[in-house]
C-alpha cells in the first residue's frame, strides 16, 4: 500500500463549484444559517501534476463558526486509497471511495450500483483574476489551515442528484452560484 504525504499536501486542480441555499436542518447541526438556511458548496475536483497527487473528487462543506473562514466537510468522496488514508489520518476528513468520471465537463460519481450526482458545467467568458485566499478545514476537533491561489470564472451547471442518495438534500434544487477554478493551487495542512 503506498504511503500518503505528509503534510501540507502541495496540489494543483482544476475544480468546478456550486454553491446551494437549502434549509440548515437539511445538512448539518453546525452551519451557520441566516433565516434558517445556509450555504452548501460542492466541488468537483481534478488534482494533477505538477501536485503531490493525481485523483479526483467530490465533497460537499458547510460554512461554520471560526476565527476566519471556515468550513466543515459533511460528505466527500475520492477514487484514490492514498487520499481517503491521507485525508482521514491526517485531518479526520471523513472520505469515502466512490467511482468518479470525469470527461470534458461532465462529472459522475457513484458507489456500488448506486449513482450520488452527475453534473455538467459550461464557462461564462471572463477573464479569471488570481486570487490569493486562506481558510480553515473544521472537523470535529482538527482544524486544518489551507491556502490556495484561484483563478475563478463564473459558469452554469446542470446537477442531477439522487433523491435517495447521501446528497439527497440536493435534489430539485439549482445552484445559485457556480464556478470554474482552473489551475488552483493548493496548500492543504500545517
């Protein structure tokens, strides 16, 4: 079994992300809400070299209380054993395998017989502008620094989501932003 790195994880990714309004109860005790809902992001996420690592990923995080931003990781799901070892040893990220497709800018993810979402995206023109942000990873007690720098561009996305599935809460729902990060770098870790 291959060892994973040990931290900070240098990474590089092309990433595609929504972020939905939905009822706070709907996900996670500890979201922060306005009016009794909050924000859920999800990525679709490609790391490659020149990075420490090459997999992909899907997850969904919750905004939560913390000396600057802030997230917590409520599902996510890698097609990398190295990653799901790295990610739950090193900062009690709850990952799990799931097979992922990523073709173009469709993306799929699905574990078993059972799918959890497909999305597809599409670029809005723009140039992207490199910003340089730092945030903090929250889960339970560990609380993992990560700074990046983006590129982001605005973009449309179509998701379809499994009712039934671990992101259920999803369904019959459109995001209201949705972006694509190009090239993003990151440092994940102390």
């Amino acid at each position: 079994m291959t060892a994973y790195p040990p931290q900070p994880w240098h990474l590089v990714a092309d990433a595609h992300l929504s972020l939905w309004r939905v009822p706070a109860r709907d996900v996670h005790p500890g979201a922060l809400s306005v009016a009794g809902y909050t924000t859920v992001f999800t990525a679709w996420i490609a790391y490659r070299e020149p990075g420490q690592l090459s997999y992909h990923e899907l997850l969904a995080a919750v905004p939560v209380r913390g000396k600057r931003t802030t997230c917590t990781i409520t599902r996510i799901w890698v097609d990398s054993e190295v990653s799901l070892r790295g990610g739950r040893e090193l900062w009690a990220i709850p990952k799990d395998l799931a097979a992922l497709q990523f073709t173009d800018r469709t993306y799929t993810a699905a574990t078993g017989d059972d799918w959890i979402a497909t999305a597809a995206f599409t670029p809005r023109p723009g140039s992207p502008l490199a910003l340089p942000t730092r945030f903090d990873v929250l889960q339970g007690h560990v609380r993992t620094p990560v700074g990046a720098k983006i590129r982001p561009r605005l973009a449309t996305a179509d998701w379809s989501v499994n009712a039934h599935g671990p992101l259920g809460y999803l369904a019959g729902r459109r995001p209201f932003l949705s972006l694509a990060l190009p090239g993003a770098e990151l440092r994940f870790g102390a």
